[in-house]
C-alpha cells in the first residue's frame, strides 16, 4: 500500500517506516524535522521536508497515497503547559490541514497516534476506552480536540479513522544501518533517563509518597515494536466510514521503582536514584484496559519490559 507517515523521523514514526518499507509498503514521509532526525530515515524513502500547516505541501505529499499514518506534532506535556498555542496550532491546525488534504484527494484511511493523556486523572484502573475524557494538560487537550476532528470527518468526508491511545512507549528497533534510538533533547522519559544516570548524576524518583504498594508512580510500558504492529493491524481494519479509539499498552504496570529493577538488571549494576518532588500534572496510576485492541484489531503486546529496557540500552 502507499503511505504517507507524517512525522516519519521522529522516535516511534522512524520505527513505522522502517517497519512499513520492510514490509512492502511505499512509504512518502512528510515531517518538518523539528524534533525528529533525518538520518533515521532509510535511504530509499520519498521524504518531504516541510510543516503540516502548509496545505499545498501536504496535498504534493499526499498525492498517490492510499492511507495515513499520522504522528507528526508536539508531544511534551511541559512544554505544552507553558506554549498552549503552538500546541494547538501544530496539533489540531496541522492535522486539520492533513483532513482537508485527504478530503480533496479522496483519501480515506487513517491511523493516529493519540495518547494516554486524552484521560487525565483516571478514576478507575486499567483505563477503557469508554472513561471520561478530562485531560490535565494541553497536550492532552489537543490530542482529544483531534480525535473530535476525526469523528467528524468520519461522519462528513467517509473518512475510516483509528485513533490509538498510546501509555508508555519504550523499547528500539535494530535495522541494517543500526538502532533507531530514542533521542528526544530533553529526554524527560523514565527508561531513557534511568539507562543514562550515573553516580554524579543520579535518576530522579518523582514522589515517594504515592498511594501506591512502592509509593512511586505505576505506568504501563509498551514496546515501540509492538505499537508499530498495532499501526499495521489497524490500518488493515479500515474499512468502514467509522472513527474507533483503541488503547495501546501492555495491561499490565510498573512502579518506577520496578523499572529502575530492570534497569539495574540490565545494566549489571545497581542505579543511582535520588528522591525528588513530585512532577506536575503526573497521575498516580495509568495502566491500559487493552481488551478493544484484541477484540477490534487482534492485536496482543508480545514484548515485556525486560526486552524493552534491554533494547533501549543497546539503542543508547
Ligand atoms: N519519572 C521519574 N524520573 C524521571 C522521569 C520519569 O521518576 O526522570 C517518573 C514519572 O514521574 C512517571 C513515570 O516515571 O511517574 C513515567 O514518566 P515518563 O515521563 O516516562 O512518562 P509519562 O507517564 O509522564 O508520559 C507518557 C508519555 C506522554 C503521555 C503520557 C500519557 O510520554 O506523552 O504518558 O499518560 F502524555
């Protein structure tokens, strides 16, 4: 099939192409490289530089695809605190530019990254898809003002729409040209943080004082590998004018003291913590109800959180 995958360079859209274009598919990257990095991209994929808010570009970029793939936008919930607008403006604007686009090429598929953030402070643990939406943050809010946009078009331009709820994505992928690393600047994420903290610079445990067994933080990690697959599953149950919204982890959680476990056993060492305050807008508790991804798209997480650290090491 050809595919556009909008923010192709970033992490977890570099692991889409390479995932698509090993697969068969014909994949047209569209990203502005403003987070993302060029030299993750193979160098056999139709790449065009250049932002979603500009409608000629993403019609060229569109012209001959099948279906998106959609991840390009900001993604860092402190950031999004302090800069509101640019959130809205690249998120919902952008995507609303890549919806008029395939409305005037007649394109009708699409997969969206959305995120965990759309739930704000769950009330009830796992998360289904079917919890109020009240999220914490404008990230989240812009995640959730874009699925809006997609039930829309679903209704309006016949558009087949997947938004995936991500939790916890961790994890990399070796290729022939070596490992798609995770290199977000800042690195705020906990596996990336806990695989580079050393003696001088300890890993900060973000509360202690949590209502939960270890009093830290419980999340639920997905490995990078395993999202992309839930990509390709739901690109491949597109077929009616319908908007489905599908949570993406593992089901299961790890305090982060759990995780700063496995980062020990992987590293062979034990790992510097320091306490810290807590983070702003950080929920107590998020794990994914996963059972919708099975049942809609028969999709099932095959990688746990050793072989995500693990992979996130070696990325490193
Ligand atoms: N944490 C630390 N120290 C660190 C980094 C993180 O203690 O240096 C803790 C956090 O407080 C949190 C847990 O580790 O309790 C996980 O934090 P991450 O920053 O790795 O991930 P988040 O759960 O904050 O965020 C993720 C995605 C967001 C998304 C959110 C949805 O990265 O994009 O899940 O719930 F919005």
């Amino acid at each position: 099939m050809k595919i556009l995958v909008t923010g192709g360079t970033g992490y977890i859209g570099s692991h889409a192409v390479e995932i698509l274009m090993n697969s068969g598919h014909e994949v047209t990257v569209l990203d502005d490289c403003s987070t993302g990095h060029l030299d993750s991209l193979p160098p056999t994929v139709r790449f065009i530089q250049g932002s979603l808010l500009d409608p000629d570009l993403v019609v060229r970029a569109l012209k001959g695809c099948e279906a998106v793939m959609h991840f390009a936008g900001k993604s860092l919930v402190g950031e999004s605190v302090k800069k509101p607008d640019l959130y809205r403006q690249v998120n919902v604007a952008g995507t609303k530019v890549l919806l008029d686009g395939m409305n005037t090429l007649g394109i009708k598929k699409i997969v969206f990254s959305s995120s965990a953030a759309t739930y704000g402070e769950p009330e009830k643990s796992p998360i289904s898809e079917k919890a109020q939406c009240v999220p914490t943050n404008p990230y989240g809010e812009t995640k959730l003002a874009i699925e809006r946009d997609l039930s829309t078009a679903a209704l309006t331009q016949h558009l087949a729409a997947i938004s995936l709820r991500y939790f916890n994505v961790a994890g990399a992928l070796k290729t022939q040209r070596g490992w798609l690393a995770e290199r977000h600047e800042p690195e705020t994420h906990l596996i990336p943080n806990a695989l580079r903290a050393t003696k001088e610079s300890p890993l900060r445990i973000f509360g202690r004082d949590w209502n939960t067994p270890d009093r830290t933080c419980i999340r639920d990690y997905v490995h990078v590998v395993d999202l992309i697959d839930a990509h390709v599953k739901a690109l491949n149950a597109l077929v009616d004018s319908k908007h489905h919204i599908i949570n993406i982890g593992s089901g299961t959680g790890y305090s982060v003291m759990q995780v700063v476990d496995a980062v020990s056993r992987v590293k062979n060492s034990e790992l510097a913590t320091v306490d810290a305050p807590r983070r702003a807008g950080d929920p107590a508790v998020l794990v994914a109800d996963i059972s919708k991804a099975e049942k809609l798209i028969n999709w099932k997480p095959v990688k746990g959180l050793d072989e995500m650290v693990e992979d996130t090491f070696k990325a490193s």
